[in-house]
C-alpha cells in the first residue's frame, strides 16, 4: 500500500464497513485500518492516521456487535461453559474455533466486547482520544503519548490490583482455609558422582534433605485455591526436577527470576553465582500490572546455608499485597504469613 493510495483505500474499506454484515468483514477491516494507521503515523499525515485509527476502532466495534446479534440469533453458543461437563467444554472449543475461523482472534474479541458494551456517548468518546493520540503520534508529539500510555497504565494497575483482592476475597470465603501465595524452597537431595562430592557446603550438612518422589508427593494442592501462584526455589542442577516438582503440584511454568549472589558456590560445570526462583500458576491469577514488574535478576548477599534474601518476600507481597501467603520450609515468621517446615515455629506452622 503506497503512501499516495492511502486516502482511496481509506474511502474504499470505509465505504465497505457501512455494509459490513458478517463478522470476518469486519474483523478484516479491523486489520486493514491498524495497517494504514501504521503507514500514515510512518508518513506523518496526522489527519489520514487519525481517520484510520478511527476506523479500526469503529470496524473492531461492529466484530462485536456482530457476535452479540449471532449469539443472540443462536448462530454461536451464549454463556459461560457448565464447568466440569465435556458438553460445556465442547461448546467452548466450538466457540473459539469459529471465531478464530473467521479471523478474530482472542484478543480482537475481548476489544470487540468491550467496544461493543460501551454506551455511545462513552464509545465516541473514546474514538475522539483515539483519533487525537493517532494524530499526535505522526506529529511526534511525545507528550500526547505518553500522556495517554500512563493514562492506561494506571486503568491496567487498578484493573489488577480489583482483580488482587477479588481472588484474595474468594479465598478468605472458601470454608478450609487455602493459599493463593505458595512460597516454597524444597530440602533438595543432590545426588553427586561419588562421595568426595559431598562437600562441607553439602544441603544434607545443615538440614534432612527428601528425595524427589516424597518432594512430589508432598500434598500442596490441597491447600492451593484455584487461583494460585507458585514460588518455587531451583538450584542450577535441580532445575529439571523442580519443573516436575511444579507440574505434579498441579502448577504450569510461566517465568523465573535470578538472585544474583555475592559469592560463589559449588558446581561441576561452573562455579554457581545464582540461584532460581521459578513462578508457576494455576487457575487465573493476575500477573502484575504493565510497568509494575520488577527486574528478572535481583542481586542481594549470602546470608545462612539455604536462607533466601528480604527482597524476595518483598517481591512477592509487592505482587500480592492481598492474598492469603504460605512460606513452605520456612526458616522463621513472616507478618502475615503462614508458614510450614522443619524450621517454622510451631505456633505459626500450617495444619
């Protein structure tokens, strides 16, 4: 598309919108008019990019409103799915591969939805911020930009930190008490090549250690809510045991994070600065807001054998101010905090 058809093609898929009546035209409109947007801010023609943002944003209004006039005529399945029925799971399957056929992907439905629930007053609203964000952008007015970026940062915070408390309140609500928060550092047993391997620095001089199959039998879903977030503590050579340790406590692996340590360690291959502390999920937990996240490498000092640093519980207090906490192996009380282990105060431990 060159920059000198842009207005035709603007007129052309405009005029095609007024008569769109099936979901994939519009959803394709939806996806001609970013193209342009992208084009006309590259040939900073302010008034061309600000037509084509809103164009994108009204096609992307009538996807959803042509998915709520098929639902509502019986074309695509209505509702939430009966949860626990291979019938409810059928209908989703069905739902989304309908859609995903028809060039609406899940992100473009969720817009769609959103758009389409919109009152009107509210909708052109929007579009008129749209269109003066889509003009400042090809003006290069950075002001304008990043006024509106941490406009949405801070809808994308509050956003989060509603659905924060809606899990931590769903919790609290459930009649044996659950986590949302698991906190877990394993007494890892590592088997080295022969017993000269086993160091003065060896985990099994300072504390028991367990074998993998009584670490992954340990019963942890029992006190995980549906929605929950795992914290898992991997030394460099048990990470692939520590990924089954997360999977057969009914986790699935999203992320890590690096502490970087002061001192070296032991190691075959390498002489180990840092150790990993991986992050599961289960459920739907929010992950933290747009420009909240910490960095993926946190340098702090030694401390004990197996104690980990104040930072790390920062973090995750940072990320879930809200819901129920449980340190596993703990070493000591945290406020607000639960905790179980060898170590933990018997006052404190989980039941």
């Amino acid at each position: 598309m060159q920059k000198l058809s842009l207005p035709a093609a603007y007129s052309a898929a405009q005029r095609a919108l007024a008569v769109a009546v099936k979901i994939e035209q519009a959803a394709h409109i939806a996806g001609v008019a970013e193209k342009m947007e992208a084009l006309a801010i590259r040939a900073k023609d302010a008034l061309l990019s600000g037509d084509a943002a809103e164009l994108k944003v009204r096609a992307t209004r009538k996807v959803g409103i042509l998915i709520k006039d098929e639902r509502d005529a019986g074309k695509l399945p209505k509702g939430a799915r009966a949860k626990g029925t291979r019938r409810g799971l059928l209908k989703t399957h069905v739902r989304e591969r309908s859609l995903a056929d028809r060039g609406v992907d899940k992100n473009l439905a969720h817009r769609a939805r959103g758009l389409e629930a919109m009152p009107e007053g509210s909708f052109e609203r929007e579009v008129a911020k749209i269109r003066r964000l889509a003009a400042a952008a090809a003006e290069g007015d950075r002001e304008v930009v990043l006024a509106a970026k941490a406009e949405r940062h801070a809808k994308a915070r509050a956003r989060r930190a509603e659905r924060e408390t809606a899990v931590a309140g769903k919790i609290a609500a459930l009649p044996n008490k659950k986590y949302g928060v698991i906190y877990a550092d394993p007494e890892w047993k590592f088997e080295t090549y022969s017993a000269k391997g086993k160091l003065e620095t060896s985990a099994e001089n300072s504390y028991t250690t367990s074998d993998l199959d009584a670490i992954k039998a340990r019963d942890v879903p029992s006190i995980s809510a549906g929605d929950c977030v795992l914290f898992l503590w991997a030394t460099v050579p048990m990470l692939p045991q520590a990924i089954e340790v997360m999977a057969a406590w009914g986790f699935t692996y999203k992320s890590h994070v690096i502490w970087e340590k002061d001192k070296g360690g032991t190691g075959y291959w390498f002489i180990n600065w840092h150790e990993l502390l991986l992050v599961g999920t289960r459920g739907s937990i929010p992950a933290p807001a747009q420009g909240d996240q910490w960095d993926s490498v946190i340098d702090a000092p030694r401390g004990l054998h197996s104690e980990k640093p104040e930072q790390f519980y920062e973090l995750i207090e940072s990320y879930f101010p809200n819901i129920p906490k449980i340190e596993l192996n703990a070493r000591g009380e945290r406020e607000g905090w639960d905790s179980w282990g060898f170590e933990a105060p018997e006052s404190e431990a989980a039941e």
